[in-house]
C-alpha cells in the first residue's frame, strides 16, 4: 500500500529532528569531553607541581608570596657616619683654646727645650699624668694643663678633651694637645699630611691615630670655638696664623 503524502512528510520532520538532536548530542558529548580532560589535565600538572604532596599550587597568575621574595632582598647596611659629617655640640663650640700668640718667655730656653726633647725622643715612657705623643721618629711628653703649662715648654699640652684613648669624635668628645711653635717641635701640629700616623702612648696603652683634614685660620690666639673636630685634634701655629691637624683613631 502507497503511504499518503501527509504521513510522508511526517516521517521526514521526525528523521531531520531525530538527526539534529544526535548531532547536538554528539557535540554536548565532544565539549563535556574536552572540558573533562583539561580538567584532567590541571589536576595532574597541580599534582606534578606540587610533587604530589597535597599542597595547594598558586596559578600561574598570582602574585608571589612574601617568601618567595625574601630570600632575593639583600640587606645593604647604611653607611657609617665619616669624621667630616660630624656634627659640633654646643659645649664643643664654646670651648676657649689657648694663646698661641704669646711670646717666648726667657726661661726655659725655647732651643734648650727643642734640643732636650730631641735627645730624649727615643727613650721617653708614659707615666701616670705624662703620654707620648710620636710622629714618625720625633716624640715628646704630653701632660694636661692650661696656658701656663703651654708658655714652660716643657711638654705638649693636652689642653681639653677626656682621657686618651676614651675619645669620641662622633660625639665631639675630642683629644686637643697643643704647643708652641717655637717649643720642641709642636709646630708640626699645625699642618700633619693627610694619611699622617699618629700614635699616643700612656700606661693603659697604646693608640694609633690618621689625619684626615687639616686648617689654618688666620691670625694666632684665635678663638678655638667650631675648630675641634675627630678624636684628636693637634693645634699650633703656623707663621702668623693657626693651624690644626684633625685626626681619626684607627
């Protein structure tokens, strides 16, 4: 028997429809499968990531953690502070410095003291009181005291500052000796070279000291406020001005 034409047709809709649901199945298929296996995929690279200990693996996206950093920071320490940025206290700025201007007094001869000193230079020893100061193969003694003690001659005058050896030039607790020009050599005082070794020798010990600036102002007797600086300072004139000698311990 001859089908009619309606129900031809109705077999043709229901064969199309059958075939685009197949193919849209098929397709849902393929994709579901895709999505599965990169999926698949990002689970196993997590786990090859993580050596398959468990642990959570940022993605590749992430910021890195403060740890992963830390160990690429190098700590450079801050400069120290040199002898040139120090900066003055204002006790150190208001200490009075000796007359260097005055004239030689008649006794003890300037030249006999001079020559006393020199002979002396090589056997001096600190005692209680009294250091050596020594610059290269000259040496004389080193007593505190005030103008007077500087006008006798008779030694390098630690004219201010704290026991040697206990300085602090960061803090202006500066070692000032000073001298004389025309006694015993101090007029060395006034301009040591840069580089200059200094050492200082007293019964607790010995301690080694290197210029690093030197200035003349002019005039002699001036006024030693601002003009102390380092660990130690040495002072005397230098024609008809003054100079000093900043030095650093080592």
């Amino acid at each position: 028997m001859t089908a009619g034409p309606g129900r031809a047709l109705r077999a043709s809709v229901a064969l199309l429809a059958g075939i685009l649901l197949a193919g849209c199945a098929e397709a849902q298929g393929v994709d579901a499968a895709r999505t599965g296996d990169t999926a698949s995929a990002t689970r196993s690279g997590a786990a090859v990531a993580a050596g398959d200990t468990g642990r959570a693996v940022p993605p590749a996206h992430a910021s890195p953690s403060p740890s992963a950093t830390r160990t690429r920071t190098r700590i450079v320490p801050a400069p120290a502070p040199t002898a040139t940025t120090r900066s003055p206290t204002p006790a150190a700025t208001h200490v009075k410095g000796p007359d260097l201007s005055r004239t030689p007094s008649p006794s003890p001869s300037p030249t006999a003291s001079a020559k006393a000193t020199a002979k002396a230079a090589a056997g001096l020893t600190a005692a209680v009181g009294r250091a050596v100061i020594r610059i290269g193969d000259w040496s004389s003694y080193v007593a505190r005291g005030g103008q007077d003690a500087v006008d006798a001659c008779r030694n390098a005058v630690q004219w201010t500052g704290p026991d040697i050896g206990r300085e602090d030039g960061y803090k202006l607790r500066t070692v000032v000796i000073v001298g004389h020009d025309y006694c015993g050599g101090y007029d060395r005082f006034a301009q040591l070279p840069k580089g200059t070794r200094v050492t200082l020798t007293t019964t607790r010990g010995t301690y080694t000291y290197e210029v690093y600036a030197d200035y003349v102002t002019p005039g002699r007797g001036v006024p030693a406020a601002g003009l102390y600086w380092g660990d130690l300072t040495l002072q005397s004139c230098v024609g008809p001005d003054t100079g000093f000698s900043y030095l650093v311990r080592l």
